[in-house]
C-alpha cells in the first residue's frame, strides 16, 4: 500500500500577506508592553499586570562569614562605653589576639556581665585566673578558647579603688577554683653568651628568671658567668658540639667536641669548660645535630653529667637527638626545648615566638624557649617577661622546670 502525500500550495495574495504583517506587528508590540510593565513593576510603579513578588535569592554553597575575634571584642568593648585609651590589642601573626583592659573592680563587674555571655554566645570556651599585685591592683586573666583551639587572652588590670565612708566594699572576682593550682612554668634560656658585657647586664636589668648558657671559651665567660650568679640568674654551659656536614658557626667553634674523638679527649674538654664556667648547674649544646644522635659520644657525656651532678638541656638542633632520652634513661635531670625565639629571618615574628610559649607552657603545664643575643630579643623580653604573670604563667629557671 503506498501512501501519497498531497502537496498542498499557499498562494501569497495581497489579503494573506495583510494578516501575517498584522499578527507579526501585534505580537511585537504585545511583547513590548509587556516589558515596559514588567520594568514599572520592578521599579514599584503603577502596572497593569499581576506579576509574582520576588523572593529571596537562591545562594549555591554560600559559607557563613568566618568569626573574627579581634573584631568582636573590640566592637563589644566599645558598646559598653569603654573608652578606646583604656584598651589596646596586640595580634600576632598567628592569629592570637592580645586585649589589655585597664578598669575599676566596680566596672569590671558590670563589663563582666555584659562581655561574658556575649563571648560564650560566640561558643568561646572562657578560663579565668587572678592575682593581686604588690601595688594592689588586680590581674585578671580570661584564657579564651574558639571551637576547642586557643585564641588569646582578655587581661583586665583592676586598680584598686578608694571607698567612701559607710560604703561596703566591692567583693573580689570570685576565685575560680577554692584550691591553688600551681601556675603553668616558662623557662627562657638565652644562648652565645659571654661576648658581650652589657647584654648580661641588660639581662639582669629585667629584674626575671632566665638561665643564661655561657660559651666556655668566649672572650668574657668567667665575669659573665660571676655577673649572673651575683644576681641570681642561672648559669650553665653552652656546649659546643659537631654539627652535620660539619658545619661550624661563626661564634663557639672553639673547643669543639667530635664524634671522632675518643673518651680522654672529650672527657679532658668536659673538664676544662667546667672550669671556665664557674656557678654551672648544668649543660646544653651549641650546634651538634651529629654529636646529639651519636650514641657513643651522648654516653660519655651524659655519664659525666651525673657524675658532677648536674643536668641536660637539649636544644633540639635535630629531630634525631637521642641524648635527652639517653639522659633520662640514666637518671640525669633533663629537660628539652619546645620553642626557638629568634630562629625565623624575620625578627620581627619574636613576639610571635613569646607567645607561642606562654601557649604551649598553658597547655602542657611547662615549656622552655631558648633565644640569642640580638637587639631586637632583648626588646621582645623587655616588653613581655615582667607580664608574664598576665597571661597566667610564672616565669622560672630550667632547674625549677626540672624539680617538677
């Protein structure tokens, strides 16, 4: 069966070519109005059609804007009247923030009701601690925790206020705990010394614990080392060691202990630097990322240690060290470094570094930072080691970090 398709032809007449014109010129000026009136419409004027109201706009994976704490505290403080002259913040490059309030006990209570429950809102984890200054003012120190990581610190400075007569006086912020909790413990050591006269002085001039590690052979090791004792520093030896690829810096490379030497000549060196040292309570090492994860050499000198009965200090110049292990396997006090100050180019991140400290010694109840002599160090300490009580820390030599 075959199936035939008519054909059929439309004529183009005058009349038809009418109608197509006209249906072609209202369809367009339809669409016209129609714009113009959706247009009115958009901008809330008068229009004819009923056009859907919008709604809210479709967001594809938008993340909530991150929290930022530095700015919430200082919005916050300046919401409650504070005046911007009685706080200040420090951030370090890490993202701690720092906030230095200084207030009344009265207003203290106040801000507290207001900034507390703001924060905790925030899901920030608050750990208060206190103590009162020999001046009578109050330090309260607020350790302040976002989503289980540390952020910074609020530390209020409460000076103490005169009360008029048949005024009762205003409580103390209540205690956090009834039982005293010994204070977290820092340790700075500072490395190279017996250079340079006026550093020690410098050092003794900040009036705070520090241990200072002497080279044996330095130009000014016997006076420094009577300078820090007279004033109640910690001494001990600084120890220079081989290094990998045999590296040599250009300050300690004198009386240098090698992997190569045999027991009477590291013994015979021990001994003399001993000597030159005088007040040493113990012995770290300058250089050695060889000599410390040498077994045979750390023997002999660990073993040396507990004979003279003093203790160890690893400066971790390699993550192969095995000699504060070996220390304590044979029953020498040791203690190892957790933080460097002043290892980055940028001198300018040794802030960072103090901070980093009081971090890490809040956390694990102890920590010990080894820096050098350099300006921009001392500046660092001068700033922040008399306020380490702020931060809830008690500043102390490396054999107070040992006796506990």
């Amino acid at each position: 069966m075959r199936l035939k398709i008519k054909k059929i032809a439309i004529k183009l007449t005058p009349n038809n070519l009418f109608l197509l014109l006209a249906l072609l010129l209202t369809t367009t000026a339809f669409i016209s109005a129609s714009l113009l009136d959706y247009l009115s419409f958009r901008e809330k004027n008068f229009h004819y059609l009923p056009w859907p109201k919008p709604g809210p706009p479709i967001t594809v994976n938008q993340k909530a804007p991150e929290f930022n704490l530095s700015q919430f505290l200082s919005q916050k403080l300046e919401e409650e009247g504070l005046p911007q002259e009685n706080f200040s913040e420090e951030k370090t490059e890490d993202g701690l923030v720092h906030f230095s309030i200084k207030t009344k006990l009265s207003e203290y209570q106040k801000l507290k009701e207001k900034l507390f429950p703001a924060l905790k809102k925030e899901k920030i984890k608050i750990k208060l601690s206190q103590q009162k200054t020999e001046s009578g003012e109050i330090l309260v120190s607020a350790e302040l925790h976002h989503k289980g990581k540390f952020s910074g610190w609020l530390i209020f400075h409460l000076a103490p206020e005169t009360l008029a007569a048949n005024v009762p006086p205003i409580a103390p912020p209540a205690a956090v705990s009834q039982k005293k909790k010994p204070l977290p413990e820092a340790a700075v050591v500072i490395d190279d010394m017996g250079e340079d006269l006026n550093f020690i002085q410098e050092l003794i001039n900040l009036k705070v614990p520090l241990t200072i590690a002497i080279l044996p052979e330095s130009s000014h090791a016997q006076e420094t080392a009577e300078l820090a004792a007279k004033n109640g520093l910690e001494i001990i030896i600084h120890l220079p060691l081989e290094a990998l690829n045999s590296q040599i810096t250009s300050t300690g490379a004198e009386g240098l202990i090698r992997t190569s030497m045999n027991r009477e000549e590291i013994l015979s060196i021990l001994e003399k630097d001993l000597s030159l040292v005088p007040y040493a309570k113990g012995l770290n090492n300058h250089m050695g990322s060889k000599a410390t994860a040498d077994d045979h050499l750390m023997e002999i000198i660990i073993s040396f240690l507990k004979d003279k009965n003093l203790y160890f200090l690893d400066s971790k110049t390699s993550p192969k060290s095995i000699a504060y292990d070996l220390a304590l396997k044979k029953k020498v006090p040791a203690a190892s470094r957790q933080i460097f100050l002043d290892a980055d180019e940028d001198r300018s991140r040794i802030k960072d570094r103090l901070f980093e400290l009081f971090s890490y010694a809040r956390k694990n109840g102890q920590a010990v930072a080894i820096g050098h002599p350099f300006p921009e160090t001392l500046e660092a300490l001068r700033q922040y080691l008399p306020r380490v009580s702020e931060y809830g820390l008690q500043l102390v030599t490396v054999s107070a970090v040992l006796k506990h």
